[in-house]
C-alpha cells in the first residue's frame, strides 16, 4: 500500500480520509499512539481471522470499507475484494493507494445491494455501531454470503466499563435512531453491542458463531488519560498486559477490553426464515 500525495484538488472526503491514514498506517501523527495501536490490533486480528476461514484467492465483501486498507491488505494477500462504501468519491482515493491486488468497487447503501453475487466472506469492521438496526443490517449481509461461508465482525465491546451507549436489546424503539445513522467516527456510534447479544442476532439472521473474541485493553488503546504510558512503557509490556487480561475472568475481561470479534459461518442450509428471505 502506497501513500498518496495530498494537493489542492482532492474532495473533504479525500483529506479526512488521509488524516486517519496519517495516524492508522503511514506514522504521520505521533501525538495518536493509543488510536494506531488499537487499529492495527483490529487489522492483525481482522487478518487473521479471515486467513482461518476463508481459503486464499476466495472472494471477499468489504462493507463500508472507507479509506480501503482492509481492501488493499486483503487484495495484497491474494483475495478477490469487494470494496463497497457509501461514499462513492472514495474509490478513487483508495486506487491511489493500490499498489497490487485483485480489487473491485461496488459503491452505495449495503441495504440496496442484492444477492446476485455471493461472497465466500463478507467483512464488517467498524458499522453495526452505526446502524439503527443492527438486526436488520446483519440479515441483509447474511443474505450477500453464499452458503457455507463467513461473516467477520468486529465492533467496540459495549460491555467495556467505560461505555455509556445502550444495549440494542433493550431498546423498544430503534426508529428514532434513524436519522443518525450512517454518521462515520465515534460520534456516529448508536449502540455498542454486548456479546450476549450475538446470539439471538446470529440465529436471526440465519448464521452460526464460531468464535466471538475480545481484544485491547483501555490501556493498549490509550484510554483513560494512559495515552502517555504508551510513550514510556515499552511495547512488550502493553502486549504482555493484554494476554493477562485475556486470562481474566469473561466477567472482568469484557470490562476492560474496548473491541470484540466475532467471526459468523452461514449454513450450508439455511437454519431460519430470515436466511430464506
């Protein structure tokens, strides 16, 4: 993955996604340690997840895939990728980055596309968070896998001791959520989902859960005003931290770590009405 070179003609989409690439992957900005350290977490895990499923040279649905370093990593190590995203003008910018890979684009609103082509895995970093109904959204990406493939999720942990965002299951009316979603960035964030919640949402939509993982701690993601140990601990001891804290009770982890993976597998057979839908 190559850096671009910003100039005056790039579109606001262009520049804000370059400020994240400045802190997530090109070490721009080192004032944002705990950020880079948590996103290339989720990327190290993301990676590694999709390699335990999904077989090399397999197509892959990258949704709302932004600035595309997923896309371009996954393109990189041999998968057919997808890169869809609402904001359509991002294409070009992620070709700017493109250095080799197998990669397409597929533009728009994930609710609008259809199951004429089915993807061996379909890649949800970073947006039921940002969905009014989280429910609904995982149906529709079930619906975009073909059978006996996988979904990858990761999204903020809700259960993490410093989130202050509702349960989805315990909200009676997601409606009014709707005006805001599809909001990029934290602030777009409408509920942060629990892992007890993954599997009546799983079942719903059809899919099993093979693993659900949770990852970085608040300190590894310099939560917390801990921004400034990150400067002064060394890196082996952040990560000897974090497989302390994986050791933890599932009661104590889910409280101090930020992120959860969830990796889904669609039946070869479809186990509920919505899979048939």
């Amino acid at each position: 993955m190559k850096q671009p070179v910003p100039d005056a003609t790039w579109p606001e989409s262009w520049r804000t996604a370059y400020a994240f690439d400045l802190i997530e992957v090109f070490d721009g900005d080192a004032k944002s340690l705990g950020h880079a350290r948590a996103y290339r977490q989720r990327m190290d895990r993301t990676l590694q997840l999709i390699q335990s499923v999904t077989p090399l040279g397999a197509s892959v649905l990258d949704i709302a895939a932004a600035q595309g370093n997923f896309s371009l990593r996954l393109a990189e190590l041999g998968y057919r990728v997808t890169w869809n995203d609402l904001r359509g003008e991002l294409a070009d910018y992620v070709m700017c980055k493109r250095e080799r890979g197998d990669v397409h684009f597929l533009p728009g609103d994930v609710f609008a596309l259809t199951a004429s082509e089915q993807y061996q895995t379909v890649l949800i970093t970073e947006i039921i968070e940002h969905v009014a109904h989280p429910d609904a959204f995982l149906v529709q990406v079930a619906r975009l896998v073909r059978p006996g493939g996988h979904v990858v999720m990761t999204t903020p942990n809700g259960a993490y001791f410093a989130n202050r965002l509702p349960k989805f299951s315990q909200c009676a009316d997601p409606t009014r959520f709707e005006a805001k979603q599809f909001k990029p960035d934290a602030d777009g964030h409408i509920f942060l989902l629990h892992s007890d919640e993954m599997p009546p949402l799983a079942s719903a939509a059809g899919l099993e859960i093979l693993s659900t993982d949770l990852f970085t701690t608040f300190l590894a993601a310099g939560r917390l005003r801990t921004q400034a140990l990150l400067y002064a601990a060394p890196s082996e001891f952040i990560l000897r931290l974090e497989r302390l804290c994986a050791r933890l009770p599932t009661s104590l982890a889910a409280r101090v770590f930020t992120q959860m993976a969830v990796c889904f597998r669609k039946p070869e057979r479809p186990s509920s009405p919505a899979a048939e839908a």
